[in-house]
C-alpha cells in the first residue's frame, strides 16, 4: 500500500518535518565542521610571529626561543622571536591581541598577564576576553634565600625573628611588582609581619647586595640561587613550590616548613589571539604540548633551570583566572599604586 502525505495524520506529517529539520542543521553543522577542518589543513603556510613581552636574555625570552625552535622543527614552518618590549610586558600583550587571528601571531608570556590588571590603571586590552589560552608550558621555582649572618636555619624562625622584631629584618626585590617583591609581600600578608622592602633595579642587584650584608633576604630563581646555595654565599629556607624541586632536594616547600598559603611560582604560557579559528587553535595546542615531551627540549628546559609544565588551554585559563585574583590580593595587601 502506498503512503504518500494525504494519508498522514497532523502528528505524523509534524515529525516528518521536525526529522527533516533535523538532517538538515546536522548536515550544516557537518559541513561547516569540514569547512574549518579544511581551513586548518593548509596551517602553516608561512612564518609564525612569536611575540615575546622581555627583552633578549630575560627568562621568558629564552624560553619562548628554545620552544620556538622545536615548534619550528615540528610544524615544519619558521617561528621568528619578535621581541616587543615595553609597559611591563603589556606592550608585547596588547600587540597579539590586536594581531590578525589567523595562528601566525602567538606570544609566550609569564605571569605578567595576570598581574597587570592590578598594577595597571588602563590596558589596551583584556586578558581574558581578547587573548585565548594555547597551552601552558612551563615553571620556573623560587627559593627564598637569607644572609648567612641572619640566625635562622628554618622559614619559620625567620618568621619568628621578624615576629619578635618589627620591622628590623628587610628584603630586596628586583623593583616594585616584580616576583620576588610580590612574594615576600604575600609572605607578610600571610604571616603577618613586618619586613622592609628595599628595591633595587634588577633581581641581580638585590642578590649581589643580600651577598654584601645590604639586605637580610631576598627571593630568587633556583637557577640563579643554586650556586650560591652550593657555594655558601647564602642560606635557603624554603622553596615557594608546590613540592621539592630536584635541584635542591634538601630544601623543604613553604608548606613543609609550616607556612601555608605561600607559593610564588614564576609560570609560562602561549596565547593567541580569542578569535584565532578553533582548529588552528587546537593544532597550535596539540604541537606545543608534543614538543614539550620530546626528550631534547626537555633536557635544554633543565639545563636552563626551567621545569616543563604541560597543560591544556582550560588548565591555562584556569591558572590566568585564579592568578589574577591572587595578585589583586598581594597588590592590594602591598598597597602598590595602580599606574
């Protein structure tokens, strides 16, 4: 017996047409899925732009190149460092952010993404809504370092001696809003003491002057402070990580050595800009996480003392998120003015 549309019921020919409207957004969405897998298919066909925010020889310079080389090698297309200083490493930030998002301007940028929304009156542009998170790629630890004069063999008897003397004990930094300044800042604000700030320009300034009996303590990278560990020049107290770090694995976490709260870790990740296409994004993602585990790149990452630390574009959000709220808190506690 043939069915054709006069003997549907209401109900029956509303299903057709509901079925029918079906097939026909899932065939759409397939298409257009096909139609951005096929846009990134041709990705790269020229060279990559690697914005990096320091000047050549800072950390996350160094960084950005060594993984930008294994990038280079993997995707087989050129990745160029492009040094873009300037504003705390803002401008470098803005500069991707107004990039055309195509995949071919990508930045490597280290916690100043999350800190300048506290110490900056007016950016030109917003993390979170202009820049989208590529991969997390790496750490760099800190260790918090004293004078061998000062009579502390343990963080917290430094914390006690400080406790017992306002305002005696003193600390260097790099500067205003740098790592090492936010970190002795957050250990006051968790501990509540009073330790004076004394900044200088540049962290190797203020460790050759802990050396020379200026200052009593200062918070450097375990790179730069593990000759002097070795050497005796200074004592370490504590490392600000999650967990010991191989190089000095004597040296307790913050944690173990009772201070809760106090880790100040200096981070990495690649960024884009947000309207970057889904697919590019995603290859971008997925070649920066497998160079992060070629065993090359990870021994030149250890020689330089920066620990890998892969992770997705969530996890890096994630981090971006919770990192800007904790700065917000540190700056406010420091009452650092806002330029």
């Amino acid at each position: 017996m043939r069915l054709g549309p006069e003997r549907l019921s209401a109900s029956d020919a509303r299903w057709v047409w509901f079925s029918a409207g079906c097939v026909r957004a899932m065939v759409l969405m397939c298409c257009a899925l096909v139609g951005s897998l096929g846009y990134a298919q041709g990705y790269p066909n020229k060279p990559i732009r690697l914005i990096l925010p320091f000047p050549p020889g800072a950390p996350s310079d160094i960084l950005g190149r060594v993984v930008g080389m294994k990038l280079a090698e993997l995707l087989r297309q050129n990745v160029v460092p492009d040094n873009r200083t300037g504003a705390g490493g803002n401008v470098a930030l803005a500069t991707v952010a107004r990039a055309v998002p195509d995949g071919y301007t990508i930045t490597v940028t280290s916690p100043t993404i999350a800190l300048s929304p506290s110490l900056y009156a007016k950016l030109d542009y917003d993390a979170e809504k202009d820049l989208a998170p590529v991969a997390r790629v790496a750490t760099i630890e800190n260790v918090l370092v004293v004078n061998p004069s000062v009579p502390a063999k343990t963080l917290s008897q430094f914390i006690s001696l400080a406790r017992a003397q306002p305002g005696k004990f003193n600390y260097g930094s790099g500067g205003p809003g740098t790592t090492n300044h936010l970190a002795n800042e957050l250990l006051k604000y968790v501990e509540k003491i009073d330790i004076v700030h004394v900044p200088y320009k540049g962290a190797t300034l203020a460790t050759m002057a802990l050396i020379g009996g200026e200052v009593h303590e200062v918070i450097v990278s375990v790179a730069s402070g593990l000759p002097l560990i070795q050497s005796g020049k200074v004592r370490a107290l504590a490392v600000l990580s999650e967990r010991r770090v191989a190089q000095l694995p004597d040296v307790p976490t913050a944690k173990e050595a009772g201070v809760e709260n106090f880790t100040m870790s200096i981070w990495y990740g690649i960024f884009a800009p947000v309207a970057t296409p889904r697919p590019i994004l995603a290859h971008l993602t997925n070649v920066t996480l497998m160079a992060l585990e070629t065993p090359d790149l990870r021994e030149r990452m250890a020689g330089l003392g920066i620990d890998p630390w892969p992770g997705s574009p969530a996890e890096l959000g994630a981090l971006l998120r919770s990192e800007t709220t904790r700065f917000a808190t540190i700056v406010r506690a420091a009452g650092l003015p806002r330029e």
